[in-house]
C-alpha cells in the first residue's frame, strides 16, 4: 500500500514558475520509481518526468523538456517538479505516480501502480 499526496499546486501566469511536491508513504523500495503526468480535460494524460528513489537518473517528456526539472529527496520520500516558464498549455491536472521494481519504461503511466489525486495547474496568458 502506498499514498501519494500532491501539493503545490496553484494559478499563475503565463511565464511564470511553479514547485509542485509529492509525498509518497507507505511500502516503498529503493528500486520503485517516481513520475509526473499532466492531464487536460479532453486530452490524454501525458508523461512529464520521473526518477527512481535508488539513482539520480532523471527522464523527461517532450511536454515540458527544458522547462521542468525533476528531483527526489530519498530521506524524505519527497519528489519535487519544478516548473518555469509556463504557457497556458501547460494547464492541466499533474498526478505524481509510483512504479513499485521499475527499471524501465518510466515514460508510460500503465507501468505505474499508485497515484495521487492531483494537484491543478492553471496558467493564465
């Protein structure tokens, strides 16, 4: 069993940067992995970022590439998203999900076991 809690989100302008956090507790290995989806209403989820707890080897999506940047606090069990220059296009709802053993395949939400509720991003032009 594992809990993730997204926090962060919020409105913000066109340009602008946001944080966003997820807390993750529960049964969680070293070797479970970490990722960052977004979904627009009427659109399909997409593949932002994600990392494993066990290595500092980030992978990013085309959605936001250079303007996102993915970290983890293993201590913690804290996963962070840092947002800049965001466009309207970016509004969507960001899920943060956890992959239990996943070595491979970080890109596709159907290798994910747990997700949080979500956290809305709006960006306003």
């Amino acid at each position: 069993q594992v809990r993730l809690v997204e926090s962060g989100g919020g409105l913000v302008q066109a340009g602008g940067s946001l944080g966003l956090s997820c807390a993750v507790s529960g049964r969680t290995s070293a070797d479970d992995a970490v990722g960052w989806f977004r979904q627009a209403p009427g659109k399909e989820r997409e593949f932002v970022a994600a990392i494993r707890w066990s290595s500092d080897s980030p992978w990013y999506g085309d959605s936001m590439k250079g303007r996102s940047t993915i970290a983890r606090d293993y201590d913690k069990n804290t996963v962070f998203l840092q947002m800049s220059s965001l466009k309207p296009e970016d509004t969507a709802v960001y899920y943060c999900a956890t992959g239990l053993n996943l070595d491979y395949g970080l890109q596709y939400d159907r290798n994910y076991d747990y997700w949080g509720q979500g956290t809305q991003v709006t960006v306003s032009s």
